[in-house]
C-alpha cells in the first residue's frame, strides 16, 4: 500500500522543519484534527481550501523561533 504525497505549503513546512503531525499542531497551538485539515487543504467535506494568511505567518514564525507576544 503506498501513501499519497501531499503537497501543500503546510505540508511542504512541515516536512522541511522535520516534525510529526501532531508536533506540528503542537507548535502552532492547533488541534490535530484541525492542523491535518489545513495541510490537505480541503475540509473534512472535502471542499478545497487555501491555508490562511494567519497561518502561513505562524509557520514562518516558528520556523525563524519567533514566540508568541504575551
């Protein structure tokens, strides 16, 4: 059984940061559920999606180790 290669610019980051799914949604405070629908990029229902700018910005953010402001 082989697995599709997703490829999306969520998952394109995920997989240049080196993290699991889960890691991933960790790191941009996400559920998991939540994070593997942005890196489909398609909703449970399956109707296609661009991630967020937001998103996008959090990614960059932890990839450059910048943190959230308080």
């Amino acid at each position: 059984m082989t697995t599709a290669t997703i490829d999306t610019p969520i998952a394109r980051w995920r997989s240049r940061m080196g993290l699991s799914q889960r890691a991933a949604a960790e790191a941009l405070g996400m559920s998991l559920s939540g994070y593997q629908e942005q890196e489909r990029g398609a909703s449970f229902g399956g109707t296609p999606r661009d991630p967020s700018r937001v998103l996008l910005l959090a990614c960059a953010a932890v990839e450059r180790g910048i943190t959230p402001i308080e």
